[in-house]
C-alpha cells in the first residue's frame, strides 16, 4: 500500500468516526457562546472598546454552523470570522485610548 492510499484511507475512517464538525456537543457550544457574548458585551459596556463589540457579534455566528454539514456554509462562515477577527486587531490599534483616559485609569489605580 502506497502512502496516498493510506492517507485516503485514514482520512475516510476519521470522518466516519467523528460526522460533526466540533469536537464537543452542541450545548457546551450555546453555553460558551452565550458566555463570551456577556463578557464581551460588558467590557464593551464598561471600556467603550470596539474589538469587543465585534467580538460579541463574532462568537454567536459560530452557532451556525450547527445548522447544516454543508461544507460551502463551513467556509463561509469560516471567512466571515476570519475578516470580523481581522478587523477587530485592526481596531485596537486603529481605536487606542486616547492619553487623558489612560491619565484617568492610572488615578483610579492610585487612589486604590
């Protein structure tokens, strides 16, 4: 047996053994979920940051891929995350704090 063979061989017998996409079950997926989406919209709400607004939005839409096996969809949805992470790197750098913030946070810290 050749290796092409073999790689075509074990590639067949993995997805026969795992059909689902994720390695963990749908409700642990819900539940991560809706936990990153309260995290991040309470530090978006706290510190006015737009990545984590974005962020927010990024990790619900993951859900979707539960919702067909469709590798089309799977890609998709694979390059919408991409450009919404890609975009929220961009905003920390592009959105920085400007310095009578930072002044204000190092007094918080201060006076603690």
């Amino acid at each position: 047996m050749d290796i092409s063979n073999f790689l075509n061989y074990m590639a067949q017998i993995s997805d026969a053994e795992n059909p689902t996409i994720f390695p963990f079950p749908f409700a642990l997926h819900i539940a991560l979920a809706v936990i990153s989406v309260i995290f991040f919209a309470y530090r978006f709400a706290v510190q006015k940051r737009p990545f984590q607004l974005i962020f927010a939005v990024a990790v619900p839409i993951s859900l979707a891929l539960w919702l067909s096996d469709n590798k089309t969809l799977f890609y998709a949805i694979g390059a919408v995350e991409f450009v919404l992470i890609l975009a929220a790197v961009i905003s920390t750098f592009v959105c920085k704090p400007k310095e009578t913030e930072k002044a204000a946070e190092s007094k918080k810290s201060e006076e603690k």
